[in-house]
C-alpha cells in the first residue's frame, strides 16, 4: 500500500495555516493511482493541501477507513475482489462505520454494468464518475467541491456537537445532566440508578449565599466523580440533585454499597469563606429495572423524603407513594365526574355543649356519592389533595354552610387545610359567598387543618386576619398533634381549640391522655379559649372529660353524622 503525501516534496511552500485534507483512492489497478498521484500532485488548491491515503482492494480499504477517521474523500472503484466490491464498502462506511461526513464519489471503468440513477438512487454516495471522464480539470473540480463540502459538514458538525454537548451538560460542574441520563438510559436496559439529593441545601444559598452553594455543589460533583466513576457514571441532574447509574448490568451488595456512598458523603466537610461544613443527604434507589427507571428511583426518593431525614429508599411495588398515585389515578376521575354531576355532599355532626347539655353547632364533614354508595373522605381526599382537587371541595363545603346557617339559624364550622391559603383568591371567594346568601358570618367557623405550620407565612397569616374581620371564628382542629402549637394561638385569632381524637377516645384508660388534655385545658383556660373533645365514643369516655371539666364535646356518642338536608 503505497501513502503519498506531496505537502512534503516541497516544505518550504507549505503554509502552517493550511489544513491538510486526505484523500483516499481505492482501486486495483496500479495506473489509476500512479495517473491519480502525478494529477493530485501538480494541483494548487488555494486554500488546503492534500495528502494521499491509497488502497488496492475493499478489505484494505476498510482498515483504513478504520483507522483514519478524517478522511475528507474517497474515490472508489467498483469492480475490485468481487463485481460490487465497491458498492458494498459504500454501505460498510455509511453504515457500519456509520461515517456521513466523508464524501464518496464512484469512479468505474465499467459504467454500463452500473447505471448512474440507479446507483446513486440505492447507495449514499456524492458523485458518480466514469474514469474516462475525469479529466484533469474535472478531477481538481470534483476534488475541490467535495473537500469544500467535507469542511461545512465539519463546521456544522462541530457546531452541533458544541450546541450538544451544552444541552447535555451541567454548566456548573460539566457533569452530564439530566438530559444526558435519559438518552443514556434509551440505548440500555437493567441498569441500577441511585438518586442522591443534598438536604438543606436552599437553606445553605438563603444563609451563605448563591457562591457558597455553587462551590458546594462542585465539590459534590468532583467528590463523586472521582470516588465512583469506575463502578458508576456520574451526572448532575438539576440543583441538589445527582445520580450514579451503573457501568456494568449487574451490582452485587447494593445495599452495602449504597450504606457506603452514603457515609463517604457524609464524611465530606467543605470548607469556603465562611462556610465549614459536612453534608446530609437522602437517597433513591430503582435497582437493575428494564423501563422507566429514573421514575422509579425518582418515586423511591420522594418516599425517602417523606420518611424524614437521612433515608434510604429503594423502588418496589408496595412503596406508599406508589399506592399514593395509585389512589389518585383511581379518585381523580371520580371527583371530576362528582363535581359535574353534583354528587359531593355536605354532613352534619353535632359538637355539643356539656355544660348547658344542647347542640352548640354543627361540623360539616364531606361526603362522597358514587354509584350508590356513600364514601367518607379519608378514602379520597388525599386523593382530591393531590390532584388538585381540595380547593373545590372547601367551595362546596363552605358553600353549603352559607346555605345551612341562612335557612336554619344554626352555627356551621367548615374545614380548611393550609393548602386552601395558597389560594389568593380565598378571601374574595368567602366574601362574595357570604354576601351571596346574606348570611351572619358569626354563625359559621373555619376548622384549620394544620398539615403544615401555617404561622411560618406571613401572607396566610395577612389572610386570616382578613377573613376574621369579616366576622368568622377559627377553630384549631387536631389540637396537640402534626404542626399544632401553643404558639399559634398567640399569633392567629383562635377562638377554639379541638383536641386531638388519639388523646380522648381512651381518655378513660391512658394516664398520660389525661395529662395531656389536663395541660391544654389549662392552657385553654388561661387564653379564654373554648375547648372541644373529639371522638367521644362511649360513655365512660363522656364520663371522664365532663369530669375533666371540658365545655365541649363531639363523637359518636353524641351524634353521627347526617346528611344535611336532614336538619330542619
């Protein structure tokens, strides 16, 4: 195999800033590449050199194609080992080697056993030549066009592969991204995927700036980049979040490694400005799973999120948060169907005061109707929650009171949860609903369900006020229990508090019950705040907190609850 480089008979005429392309003639015939050299050679391409790779049959030819990948044109023959020798390395460079940069023109002797349209229609190349017609000066154009063609191919492809790589690439630390991971993940099967995410780390930009937080995050990166790279890849999917997969398809002791990568984590201690700490961290496993495997370790660490701190969590059918959306793909429709077809309904429980021995108001609770039966809300309204749906279902219910209290006289009390505060329109909404029935607002209460500590907003805090000039009470229900705190009644205008059910309904039996409700009695006395004893079952239970001295209570014992439309 002869190589021919004429850039090198004359050095002193090269410019350095003269690329040097190469051309590759594949033919079996001696002449066409001495012919093919002597013509390249005395040509002046203005704006690049030409170096000349040569090749005496297809299998040659494919080793160097093999190994030189910036072929910049090949001519190439037909007829070589076999009739279509040529054609078939054609197809082997597209689409084995899957180059589409290289330009590929066929030059034959035999052109009538080839037919031009047919063969440029079938193979994918740039040009179809007979030898006879190449001459010189159609030999320097064909090999001027092409390798002008092969340089804007090279521009675009780089500019693409630079547009590529950005998209795919986390700015700050240069780790792949999310995007990466999951075309990653399109090209393979059975890999292990651990999701790890940095706690608090909002908290470590709000006090220590967003310089502090970058520098943490790349210390992250480089820690985990050169701890797991030869088990693992290593990417930064967004913020605080980064992710190993695994290299090879199985991983023996996950759990252990896992525990491992945990600790070594935590072991880190970062030191900037004024910033010298180690970091916590919660962890998401999907383990060796064939589909969908970022959602499934995305599940298993918003379960571990749940769980509280410093989790592990790894993806498996009966995670809660599986069931969680499992429950909500079942009730979602449901409650749509429900509101178009009005068959959400409001019951009445009677609270009743102990003292004067009378109903003192009414709880309105929801209720549910789907194909005939009646479904209490612990079974859809997480349901409703997280579709998006509770907002609605407190119209409705506050609806309802408006209309009770109007027609009866009676005094409503409706729940509301921390997540209808998000609402900016709430206040208008109860407003509008009041002056809609002309109802006094004294005779209805909202009861706070507190799923979060609603004093840590000073905007729903501004909106509680507003809604308590208007004239309606709050009550603090499950008193004791998840966010309650004394506090909040020094912040909020509580009027009630609810003590939790867990503390009364074996308030007969449980010393510490006892104390418990003795202590937010006390408390309750003191601020002039009324208290309600939930889950009165029985009548020793009835016995005991009316011995306690509690003013109100509400159960089973006293009253289930009723469909509304019954009250008269």
């Amino acid at each position: 195999m002869a190589n021919i480089n004429f850039a090198k008979n004359n050095v002193a005429q090269v410019k350095i800033d003269k690329i040097v392309h190469k051309i590759l003639i594949i033919d079996d015939d001696q002449s066409i590449h001495d012919i093919s050299n002597i013509a390249i050679k005395g040509m002046n391409f203005r704006d690049f050199h030409i170096e000349i790779l040569s090749a005496y049959s297809a299998k040659e030819a494919k080793e160097i194609l093999r190994n030189e990948s910036d072929i910049a044109l090949a001519l190439v023959d037909v007829v070589m080992e076999t009739p279509e020798a040529g054609l078939d390395l054609v197809n082997y460079i597209r689409n084995t080697l899957e180059n589409k940069l290289i330009r590929l023109i066929i030059r034959t002797g035999q052109a009538n056993d080839f037919p031009q349209m047919q063969v440029i229609q079938q193979y994918d190349i740039n040009d179809f030549k007979e030898k006879t017609e190449l001459t010189l000066e159609r030999l320097y154009t064909t090999i001027r066009s092409s390798i002008k063609q092969y340089e804007q191919l090279i521009e675009l492809n780089n500019k693409y592969e630079a547009t590529y790589k950005q998209m795919t690439t986390n700015q700050l630390t240069k780790l792949p991204n999310r995007i990466k991971l999951i075309e990653d993940f399109s090209k393979q099967s059975h890999q292990t995927l651990i999701l790890i995410d940095i706690i608090g780390f909002s908290i470590i930009n709000d006090t220590h700036g967003y310089d502090v937080g970058d520098f943490v995050l790349t210390e992250v990166a480089g820690f985990l980049a050169s701890m797991y790279s030869k088990r693992f890849h290593v990417y930064h999917l967004n913020n605080d979040l980064f992710a190993l997969v695994t290299t090879n398809e199985y991983l023996e002791d996950l759990v252990k490694i896992v525990e491992e990568i945990k600790e070594d984590i935590a072991k880190l201690n970062i030191i900037t400005n004024n910033f010298n700490n180690t970091i916590e961290t919660t962890i998401g496993v999907a383990y060796q799973t064939e589909d969908d495997v970022l959602k499934k370790a995305e599940l298993a660490l918003k379960e571990a999120r749940n769980s509280g701190k410093n989790q592990i969590k790894y993806y498996s059918n009966d995670l809660k948060i599986i069931q969680q959306i499992s429950n909500t793909n079942h009730w979602a429709p449901i409650i749509k169907d429900a509101f178009e077809n009005g068959e959400f309904i409001a019951y009445a429980q009677p609270i009743y005061n102990i003292k004067e021995e009378r109903i003192e108001k009414y709880e309105l609770l929801v209720r549910l109707e789907h194909q005939g039966t009646i479904y209490s809300p612990f079974q859809f309204l997480d349901a409703a929650n997280h579709s998006g749906n509770l907002y609605n279902i407190f119209k409705f219910m506050f609806k309802e009171g408006c209309r009770l209290a109007a027609s009866t006289g009676y005094c409503y009390s409706i729940n509301i949860s921390d997540c209808e505060f998000h609402h900016l329109d709430l206040v208008d909404f109860i407003r509008a609903t009041i002056e809609e029935h002309s109802v006094n607002p004294k005779l209805l209460s909202l009861e706070i369900l507190e799923y979060n500590a609603i004093t840590h907003s000073d905007e729903i805090k501004e909106m509680i006020m507003q809604i308590d000039a208007l004239g309606i009470e709050f009550v603090i229900d499950d008193f004791g229990v998840q966010c309650s705190n004394f506090a909040q009644t020094e912040f909020l205008p509580i009027t009630t508090l609810k003590i939790d059910g867990s503390f009364i309904k074996n308030i007969n039996e449980s010393r510490s019950s006892q104390i418990i409700t003795k202590t937010i009695q006390t408390f309750a006395k003191e601020k002039g705040l009324k208290l309600v004893a939930e889950f009165v079952c029985d009548e020793k239970v009835y016995n005991k907190i009316k011995e306690l001295g509690i003013e109100y209570a509400q159960g089973y014992y006293l009253g289930k609850p009723v469909n509304s439309l019954e009250l008269k």
